[in-house]
C-alpha cells in the first residue's frame, strides 16, 4: 500500500500565529490532505493551538478536502486528557501524538513509560492511538541501551506506538531505515525532512553535544544549525529507501513532511517540498 504524505503545521507556525484561519485554508488549497496539528499550547487549547474551533477547522478542510490525522499535542495529560480526546474526536482524528520529552538516566525513562503506557491505555479506551515521536536525543544510551529502545520495549504495544522521526534518527548518528526494521510494526507514522548539503554542523549530533551530556530543552536547541534543513526531497537523506522500507513493514500509514526551518517564507517552503516529494514512488497525496 501507498503511503499518504502529510504536513505538519509546525513548517508553518510561524504564519499560522499571524493569521491561522488564513494558513489553513493555503495549505489545504496547496494540495496537502492530510494534515498533522502541532498545539504546544494544549494546557489551554485543546485543538490546534491557534483558537481554532473544530467547526472552524472542519469548515475550511471540507472545502479543499483535506482532513486531520494526527496532533501533537502539548502538554496532555489528565487535566486536559478528556477537552483534547473531544476536539480530535470533533475532527476525525485518532491519532495523538507525544511529540517529545527528556531523560536524564534510565530511571527516568522506566518511569516516564509507565506514563505513557497509562495515557495509551486511556487513549485506547476512546477509540484513540498514543503514539511517541522521538528526535536525536532519545537514541542517547543509558546502561548501553538507547532511550527510544528502552520505551519501545517497556511499553505496551496495545497502548504505545510511534511515529519515527527519520532525520532526527540520522542525526543520532544511525541509519534510519535499519532503525525502523528493529522498530517494525511498532511505528504507525513517519516524520521526513531533509538534511542540506550545505549543513555547518555534523550529521551525528552527538558528536557535538557528547553522548554522555544531560540533554534537556536548551542543550538540543543549541546542538544543530538552523542551516542543516533544506526542503523535503532537495537534501541527502535517502527518501526512496525509507519509504520503499516502510511500505515493507506494512504498518505505516503517513508519512509527514516536516520543515523545522527554512530559507524561504513556509508556505512556499512547503510548496518546494511538495514538488520535489512527486519525484518519489510509492507515495499518495490523496
């Protein structure tokens, strides 16, 4: 089976905090149909973030077509576990994605899965799917053994999955596509981005940062160039391997294109990307 593309709105938050309304409908009337919400205000909005309401939202994706099918959403937790759970039941959404979080030892994580495992049990009990999305630092090992490693196998797969960050995984100094034949069905979705050829720092972060470092929110911020994104299917990465490698697992649905940075203004950044994408087999943009 093909794999759907979708974007994720954070290649355009910075236009969707100007005028939300307004990028909604450009990047539906683009042509992405399939949309990821990134709320990182979810303590006090439960949709996307921007004071959208799910009639609004639900208006302006059924002129074009286009539909929700995952959100990260952050902070979720109980107190706003039941408002979120509603506004993407509103939108037709089940997946709900955990878009990051820090470990400074194994402990830590042991810990932290027995959250995840909790929310995903809650999640599955209305119709909802819990998925982890990891970025560089969760390949950081502890006791020899990845973070990301240690969740996958500390979580229940009845209530946890993932959505493997393809580039981030690279820049943990690993090959994406032999991380996702260890991860398997484990991984419902797929975050694709593209490493520039004229990237200033180097390809495994944590040659920069040190693989023994306590990584928290301002250690990543600082570990990587803004210069190091280029748009989808214009970089390095191998793309074609990893959808090729996805369609192979089975379990893959979307694969969601993500510009943390650019050069160019985001809604043109995320038209760049969607032509440079069509070049790809095995992929479906509706």
């Amino acid at each position: 089976m093909d794999l759907k593309v979708g974007i994720q709105l954070y290649s355009v938050r910075t236009v969707m905090k100007e005028n939300p309304v307004q990028t909604l409908e450009k990047v539906a009337e683009i042509g992405y149909k399939n949309i990821e919400v990134a709320n990182h205000n979810a303590a006090s909005d439960f949709g996307v973030g921007f004071g959208v309401s799910a009639a609004q939202l639900n208006e302006i994706f059924g002129r074009f077509g286009s539909k929700v099918v995952s959100a990260h959403i952050w902070p979720f937790h109980e107190s706003n576990f039941m408002q979120s759970i509603e506004y993407n039941k509103a939108i037709g959404n089940r997946n709900i994605v955990h878009p990051i979080d820090f470990f400074k030892d194994e402990a830590e994580v042991l810990k932290k899965c027995e959250f995840y495992n909790k929310m995903g049990k809650l999640c599955k009990e209305e119709g909802m799917r819990y998925i982890y999305h990891n970025h560089y630092h969760e390949y950081q090992k502890f006791n020899g053994k990845p973070a990301l490693e240690i969740i996958k196998d500390n979580t229940d797969p009845e209530y946890v999955s993932f959505e493997l960050d393809t580039f981030w995984t690279m820049r943990a100094g690993l090959d994406p596509v032999e991380v996702m034949k260890k991860f398997g069905s484990r991984i419902k979705l797929l975050h694709q981005k593209d490493f520039s050829r004229d990237a200033v720092t180097p390809v495994n972060l944590f040659d920069v940062v040190g693989s023994d470092a306590e990584i928290g929110m301002e250690v990543f911020g600082k570990s990587y160039s803004q210069d190091d994104f280029t748009e989808i299917g214009t970089g390095t990465m191998d793309i074609q391997k990893i959808i090729d490698t996805a369609k192979e697992i089975g379990s893959v649905e979307y694969i969601i294109l993500e510009q943390d940075f650019s050069k160019h203004q985001p809604l043109e950044s995320i038209r760049i990307s969607m032509d440079a994408f069509r070049k790809f087999e095995g992929i479906t943009w509706d």
